[in-house]
C-alpha cells in the first residue's frame, strides 16, 4: 500500500486534541474518517506529536497508507474537499508520495512548538482561543534568561503531566526562547526531538511566573532540579500553543 505524508494545519479548539478518544472528536478521527470517505476502505492516520485538546497545528506531519497509486495532489484535493464539507477546521497543506520505511512519529528527528501570549490590558477579541491572555506586564528578558537554565538534557518529571505515558522523564531540550515581538506580544520557541505530555504548556506556566517577578531563574532551576509535580507554576492553557514544524 502506497504511503503518503502529510503537511497538516488546524485549529484545534473544537477537538479533543490529536488522538482518537471515545466520545469525543479528534482531529486523527476526522482526517480518518475524510480519507475513508474518499477510498472506500478503512485508514489509520499516523501523526508526529499528539497535541491535547485546544492545541493547534500549523505543520503538524502525518502519514497515511492508501490501497492505490493515487496522485497526491488528487489525495489533497479530495481530503481538503471533504473537511471542509463537514465543517472541520483542517486542511492538508501538502501530500506527497513517502518512502515505505517513513514513520510521522518516529522518523522526526526534532519538533517545533511555539506559544503565544498577548500581553496587554485589553482582551482578547480577534485572537480568542488563538493566544494566552496575560494582562500583567511580563518581563520577556527575564523570562529568557530563566529559560536557558531548562535548555539541555535534564529529568523533566517537574513539567510532565501525571497523565504522560513516555517511559523516562529524561529529555533534551535544544532550545528554549522568549521573544516580545511588540509591545502586547510575547512568543516562547521550544525545540526538541521529543516531549513529554504537557512539557511546553508547564514550562511556559513556570516561566510567566517569572515574567511576573514572583519567581527568579533560580526559583526555575531549583523547580527543574526537584524532580517533582507539585513544584511546577500553574500550566498555561492550551489555546496558545501550536505545533510548528517537524524535522526529518
């Protein structure tokens, strides 16, 4: 069966995230179910990161094997065709023709989150569930240079969620950066082979507190040296994170 990779954007506010779950709908099952519609024969769809609810995607990759030599372009047409008509927030950006020995998920060799904030007193109107509202000044360099004592390998289990399924704690994180890009906004970039489940989303909830001045870098660093749960900041919330990039 021929496989296909897939370059994928969504808005994930209406889903339960990336991976199917009972009851409830997720961006794995409405690509599966698009795909099946247009071949006729059960698919399973295989993505790079299992973003959670409310997370989006602006190059999530995917693979899906298919029954026949379709044209790509055809398979990306057909599937953009049928998600659109059912209302999805999904579209397949790219589809080209992959190597049978190619893996979403474990042939990445690094992955690329970025998380907003909007950083001002004012709501939010257009950029709702698209961004953290944070309306206390943050200090964005503080921020940074805290940062930098997360970047490389550690035990991440402080920012892992209790509900993670990956095997160690032990991760390496290539890079963490905060950028004010103006003055109401504020980016943070991680980068890394892999992640644990909520590892972005716990590190920015820790490095707000800093921005806020209520901890320091080695209020941060004593958090990551803890090796406990209980001692991470509040997780930030979903919507302002997005998947990027993956690299192969």
């Amino acid at each position: 069966m021929p496989r296909f990779w897939l370059t994928i954007e969504y808005d994930g506010s209406g889903y339960a995230g990336w991976q199917r779950q009972e009851g409830r709908i997720s961006i794995q099952q409405a690509l599966e179910e698009a795909f099946e519609q247009f071949v006729r024969h059960p698919v399973r769809v295989f993505g790079a990161g299992r973003t959670d609810a409310g997370v989006h995607a602006t190059g999530q990759v995917a693979h899906v094997d298919l029954d026949a030599d379709w044209d790509a372009r055809k398979v990306r047409e057909a599937a953009n065709g049928i998600l659109r008509q059912r209302g999805d927030a999904i579209a397949v950006l790219e589809c080209a023709v992959a190597p049978p020995v190619f893996d979403a998920r474990f042939s990445a060799v690094r992955r690329h989150y970025r998380y907003r904030i909007v950083n001002r007193r004012a709501p939010l109107a257009l950029e709702k569930n698209r961004a953290w509202w944070v309306p206390v000044p943050l200090d964005a360099a503080a921020m940074h240079a805290a940062a930098q004592r997360l970047v490389g390998h550690h035990d991440f289990t402080t920012f892992r969620s209790s509900e993670c399924q990956a095997k160690s704690p032990l991760k390496t994180l290539d890079a963490l950066e905060v950028h004010r890009l103006d003055d109401s906004h504020v980016d943070i970039v991680a980068r890394s082979r892999s992640f644990l489940h909520s590892q972005v989303r716990s590190m920015v909830g820790s490095l707000k507190l800093v921005g806020e001045g209520k901890w320091r870098a080695g209020d941060l660093a004593a958090a990551l040296a803890a090796r406990d749960r209980a001692a991470c900041g509040p997780v930030a919330p979903p919507q302002g994170l997005y998947l990027e990039r993956v690299d192969y």
